[in-house]
C-alpha cells in the first residue's frame, strides 16, 4: 500500500508542473507556435545534462556495467518489439491518416526519463536508487535510438533517418558520450561545475510537464477524451507493454531490482519526446499531444497499479 500511495503522489506532483504552461498559453503570455522552441531546449539540453547526472551519481563497477548492457538490450527489444507488431498493425492506415504512424510511435516510448527517473527516486530503496535511476538511461539510449531513426522514419515516411548518422549524433548520444566515461573512470566534477549540470539535469521534469501544459491549452476537451483508439494506445502503452516486459525478463537470472526497475520504465506513460518529434518533423502534433496528455492524465491511476503489481515481482519470482 505505502508503494501504491508514494508513487500515485509522485505521479499528482508531476502533473502540478503543467498548470503554469497551460495558463502561460491560455493567457496569451506564450503563443502555440512557440511551444516547439521549448521542445529543443527539453531535448538538446536538459535531457543530456540528466543523463550524465545520472551516471555521476552513481559508482562504477565492472559487475554492474554488464548490468548496464543486459538493462540496455532488454528494453531495445521491448521497444523495438512492440513498435514493430503496432507498425504491422497500423501501416495499412498510414496512408488514410497521420495518427496511426504517430500512435505506432506511442505504443513503445515511454517517458522513462522525464517520469521514469524522479519515479523511480520516490519509490525505489536508497541504497539501489543511484543504480535503478542509471538503468533508466539506458532504457532512455535505446527509445532515443529508436527515436531518431527508425521513429522519424514512420513519422515522415523518409528514408534518410535510417542512417548510422542519425543513431550516433543525437541528444541522447551528448549525454552517454560525455557521462559515460566520467562514469567509467569515477571522475568528479568540481561542486560548481557540478552543480550547474545537475540544476540543468533536474529541469526535464517540471520543463516536459510544463510543455504538456501549453500543449494541454490548445487542444479541446473532446479531442483528447472523446476518441477510444486513443485509449486503446494507451492502454497498449501503459498496461499491456510493461506486462510483456515481465514476461520477456521472466526466465533471465537478473537481480530483482533490474526486473523492477525495467518494470516501472515500461509502465511510465506516452513519452512526451512523441510529441517531441512531431514538433520538430512538423507532422502529426495534434495527435501525438492527445496521445501524451491522456497518458499522463491516465497514469495517476495505472503507474500507482503497475507499481503496486512490481512490489509484488520479487514474490511472483521466489515461487
């Protein structure tokens, strides 16, 4: 019970943080047009200062970095997985509507960084926290992956972000290159220094709720609750997908709180980077902020379960 009150509280913190960008837009203080611009500063700055936040908090071992890599394969597959079986489900539609390659999109990414880290801080013990929130950048690296190629390809139907160019430089990418061998080589940074990083790092949260906001004040009540094929990717998303990733990490000899953790990260809602990415691709922006914002409205009732069903993952496991 004390899992499933921490979590949903976590969760309804979060969602605060969008009430100043819906009144910034509904003010008129910001216009709709500019909300793109917030988008590449959450993308191209705090998103790499988290990451190598991430992995300067935490201690480098060699037994934990093969940790790492097992962490990083298994939520590749899981993502790449699941966007593959919604691709060949939805592609007979891609050309009649620009919502189904944007909820093929949705199915798999997760915001794993954005919620998925501050989640698994409320929720996972102290002395493994550190550890938990480093997996979550590694499930972070493969959706970025995915994102800015195969992702971009469906979004805009070119074939040129399939390319080693676009897997390799990307913001993701920044981050792991330059926290990883910090890292690796248990490098600190001088307090100032690291301060700035780390103040820039903890701004994701609050900047991706507040864009959700601003996107929350342009869209109306009906088109984000009134559609049932927008529940349904949800569910796919936030029930469905982390339930497969029990299954998938089933009969693999992990230690417990990697299933856990991996567990959680696939049950964070839509990530709001599908909004992200139709901002940038200039496609389908409407549908993925419907997505985003009825995933997270919709998570302060399924993270709280899923994180209810992961307390019990050691027990499911011991029998």
């Amino acid at each position: 019970m004390q899992v499933l009150i921490t979590s949903a509280i976590a969760v309804a913190t979060m969602l605060a943080y969008a009430v100043p960008g819906f009144l910034t837009v509904k003010c008129k203080l910001i216009r709709a047009e500019s909300i793109s611009a917030f988008s590449v500063v959450l993308m191209y700055i705090c998103q790499p200062m988290l990451t190598i936040t991430s992995f300067l908090n935490a201690t480098f071992s060699l037994d934990f970095f093969w940790k790492m890599i097992v962490a990083f394969v298994l939520a590749g597959v899981l993502q790449l997985g699941v966007i593959l079986i919604a691709y060949f489900c939805l592609k007979k539609q891609y050309d009649k509507d620009i919502k189904y390659r944007i909820a093929t999109i949705a199915t798999a990414f997760g915001n794993c960084g954005f919620m998925g880290v501050p989640l698994l801080q409320a929720i996972m013990p102290e002395a493994i926290r550190n550890n938990a929130v480093v997996l979550s950048v590694m499930f972070l690296l493969g959706l970025n992956l995915i994102g800015w190629t195969f992702a971009s390809y469906l979004i805009t139907g070119d074939k040129k972000y399939i390319s080693v160019k676009k897997a390799v430089i990307n913001p993701a990418m920044l981050g792991l290159v330059i926290g990883l061998p910090l890292f690796i080589c248990g490098v600190k940074l001088p307090a100032e220094v690291f301060n700035c990083v780390e103040l820039l790092g903890k701004m994701t949260t609050p900047l991706c709720m507040i864009i959700l906001g601003m996107r929350l004040a342009t869209i109306t009540f009906k088109e984000m609750f009134g559609s049932p094929f927008q529940y349904f990717i949800v569910a796919v998303k936030q029930i469905i997908m982390p339930m497969l990733g029990l299954v998938l990490i089933w009969f693999i000899p992990i230690d417990f709180y990697i299933r856990q953790s991996l567990f959680i990260l696939a049950a964070t809602p839509v990530a709001s980077i599908t909004l992200n990415f139709a901002e940038m691709l200039g496609k389908g922006q409407k549908t993925a902020a419907n997505l985003v914002l009825l995933g997270t409205l919709l998570s302060i009732l399924t993270l709280p379960l899923m994180a209810l069903i992961m307390n019990y993952v050691p027990d499911i496991y011991a029998h």
